[in-house]
C-alpha cells in the first residue's frame, strides 16, 4: 500500500465511519456543554505529519534528534498563550484535562496530600476528587459545594471548610456550574490557610480567551484547561502558571505523568490560540454566554427550574423534576435524542438520584453558537425541547418536533454539506 494512498483506498471502513460521523454531526442540534466544531485550520494541524515526531523533553531540552522544527511549534504554541491569558508559564503537553491536572497534582504536591475541591455531584469533575478517579484514590480530597438554596457557591462556606480542612491546595473550576467564580475570593482563602489555588478552566478558558468571563490566571497559582470544549481547538490540555512553579510542573507531565508529546495537536492548539486572538472570536464568546442566557430564559418561561435561576456562562442545568417527577436525566436526554439533539445528562445539586440517572440535563451553547444560532433560534430549540419531554408519549408531537429541530439542524450545520471530516 503506498503511504499516500487515501484513507477510503485504505480503509473503506474507518472512511465511511468518519463520514457517517460527518452526517451525524451535520443532521443534530448539539448541546453538549464539553463539545465544540473545530476550524479546518485546527483539523489540519492536528490531522499533520507532526504526529510522527518523538520529542520527549521540552523545546531546547529533547530527549531526542531532529526536534527543531517541533520546538518551534511548542513554543509558538506557548507564546501564544502566554499573550492571551497572560500566564508567565504554559506547558502545552498534557494530553487531556485529566492529564493536565494529573501533572499539576504530581508536580505540585505528594500523594497523600489534602486537596479542597467541589464534589462531583454538585458541579465538580472526576479529577476533583472523585474515588473512582486516581484523584481520589492518590489524594485526601475534601470537599466543598453549593449554597442550598441560592444554588451558588458560598464564599463564607468554602472560607470555613478551608480553615477546618488546612488543604495543600485548593481547586476551583467546574463541569456543571453555570455562575461566575470569584477567583480573587478563592485566592484569599487559599492564601489565608497556606494553600496553592489551582483553577481548572476546561469548560470556561474560551470564555476567558473571547473577554466573556473573567480571567483567573492573575489570581491563580496554576490554570488548567482543556483546548477542545468552548476554546474550540486541538483535543488536549494545557498548564499555566506563575514562573516559580515552572519547572515542578515541567517534570509534574513529563516524565512523571506522560512520555511524549503530540506534536501534531500541540500544532492544533497553536492554530486555536491565533484564532482565539481574532475579534471574531470575541465575538463568539460574547455570542455562547448571550445564547445560553436567552435559552435558559426560554426553559424558565415554559415552567422549567433551572439550577441556580439561570447562567452567566456557556450552560445551566435544568430540573427534570419540575416537567415531571419520575422524568430521569437518562429519560430525558434518550427522548431529546429522538427528536434531533444531543445533549447529556447530569446530577443536579443535591440530586436524589444517582449520576448514571440523574435528575438534570446540562446544556451547553459553545457548539450550537459555533453554527451560528442566535437567541431567536436558541430560544425556539429550548421551547422544542421543553414541548418534546412534557409529551413524550404522544408521537405526534413528538414527530413535530424532530421535523423542526431537523431543519434547523440542517440550516445551522457546522460543515457544509460534503464536507470529508478529514484532511
Ligand atoms: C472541569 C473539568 N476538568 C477536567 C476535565 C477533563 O478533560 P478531559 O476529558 O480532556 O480529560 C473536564 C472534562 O470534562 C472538566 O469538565
């Protein structure tokens, strides 16, 4: 087989899956908070030659020849994101979001650790402390959540678990709250009981790259943050920081936590740094936090709870129990399935019922904002999907929905038609 044979010569069974995906992806509205549609720009750097390039070590430092081209692109790469956010330090390595945090709790601390993080049922993430994660299996995690009743996270709250608790570190960023965090209040905290504050920034480091949220990277110790949810790049993780913490976090990815790098979605997040530095970025991020105010409003107006009483970023959560209690998230987001959109279910704080059923569906406006929905159609999705859960058995309605979210599926595709999803 000649190396530059194409993939459908190839392997017409991963083509035509890759295609299938195409068509997936073109035909539903996505509301998945985490999931974005990546630039072909980003597609090709991260689809490039520059996966075949081994470079354990770090640009100057390599563990291996022929890395000059590749520290180029590494640090571009960082550079890139110093401007935009302003960090001193950034370590573009970490495979994923997980690994990001993975190489900052190595780096940072010694297993065995107290660290003070949200609980994954009220807003948090698996990496945050959960015992089913290496998180919680390596580190003594403590935990703090929201407010009963406003549904916030209560500064005073976390302010007294801190002083009880005496963590090393503390982390604040989240998978499933829709307010703004005080960054400059949780660096106070962590400062008064001698703790490292470490923001994870997956969900929300678009918002900050586009001016719509506010940046922690000056109130932080360390920033993590995935490139592929609302930033829209490379599927991967990144580290910022203050320089003092540079080289322990340096060794805290590789070698502690990762061999090496992937060259080719470093180039990726690269691409999406630049793009993320444009006005037209900004303007998308003002776009996602408008879109999800405008689609939470739309639930509320049609009887629905949302946690919190609504967003100041990207998602919000709404209570399935206020349609109907004996609706699951699980339920709820199989039927929306049906009729044309995907989203995912979630634990509401304090949920009664456990995550695999769950009371809630998260959802999330970076992709669909992406496709250039605005408010009136947003608005129209939510007031579909409210009227497609309230009349799950009725298959009429039920068919009236599909047929509309489809065309507005269809006029809202990421890729235009034909698109190879490949390059
Ligand atoms: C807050 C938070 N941190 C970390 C991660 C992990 O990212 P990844 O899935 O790339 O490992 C996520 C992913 O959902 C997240 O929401």
């Amino acid at each position: 087989m000649h190396i530059d044979a194409p993939l459908s010569d190839v392997d017409p069974a991963v083509a035509s899956l890759i295609s299938r995906d195409v068509e997936r992806q073109r035909s539903f509205v996505h509301l998945i908070a985490s999931e974005n549609f990546v630039s072909r720009a980003v597609m090709e750097a991260s689809g490039s030659v520059l996966t075949n390039k081994y470079s354990e070590g770090y640009p100057g430092k390599r563990y291996y020849e022929g890395c000059e081209i590749v520290d180029e692109v590494e640090n571009l790469a960082r550079d890139r994101a110093k401007a935009l956010f302003g960090a001193e330090y950034v370590n573009v390595q970490p495979h994923s979001g997980a690994q990001a945090n993975m190489g900052v709790y190595f780096g940072l601390l010694d297993a065995g650790d107290k660290i003070l993080g949200m609980s994954l049922d009220q807003g948090g993430h698996l990496t945050h402390g959960s015992h089913v994660n290496f998180s919680g299996i390596l580190y003594d995690f403590a935990a703090y959540g929201v407010d009963p009743d406003t549904e916030t996270i209560d500064m005073d709250e976390v302010r007294r678990v801190a002083r009880a608790e005496r963590p090393k570190m503390i982390v604040a960023g989240y998978s499933a709250y829709s307010r703004l965090i005080d960054w400059a209040a949780f660096r106070e905290i962590a400062d008064e009981v001698d703790a490292l504050l470490m923001v994870d920034a997956a969900h929300i480091i678009g918002l900050i790259a586009g001016g719509a949220h506010p940046n922690p990277v000056p109130h932080a110790h360390v920033v993590t943050a995935t490139t592929h949810k609302a930033m829209r790049g490379a599927r991967g993780g990144l580290i910022m920081a203050k320089e003092e913490f540079g080289a322990a976090l340096d060794k805290g990815v590789f070698p502690n936590v990762q061999g090496g790098p992937l060259n080719n979605h470093i180039a990726g997040k690269a691409v999406c740094f630049a793009e993320a530095a444009t006005p037209e970025y900004k303007a998308y991020a003002a776009q996602i936090v408008a879109n999800a105010g405008a689609m939470a409003e739309a639930v509320m107006g049609e009887g629905v709870r949302v946690v919190s009483g609504g967003t100041d970023n990207h998602l919000f959560l709404m209570d399935l129990r206020s349609i109907d209690q004996d609706l699951t998230g699980r339920d709820a987001a199989g039927i929306l399935h049906s009729v044309g959109v995907t989203i995912n279910f979630n634990t509401i704080p304090f949920d009664p019922r456990p995550p695999y059923r769950a009371s809630g569906l998260r959802v999330g406006l970076p992709a669909a904002t992406t496709c250039g929905m605005r408010e009136p159609q947003v608005e129209e999705v939510g007031r579909l999907m409210v009227r497609a859960l309230r009349n799950r058995e009725d298959e009429g309605i039920l068919s009236e929905v599909r047929a509309a979210m489809v065309s507005i599926a269809a006029e809202f595709a990421p890729y235009p038609p034909g698109f190879p999803g490949r390059v």
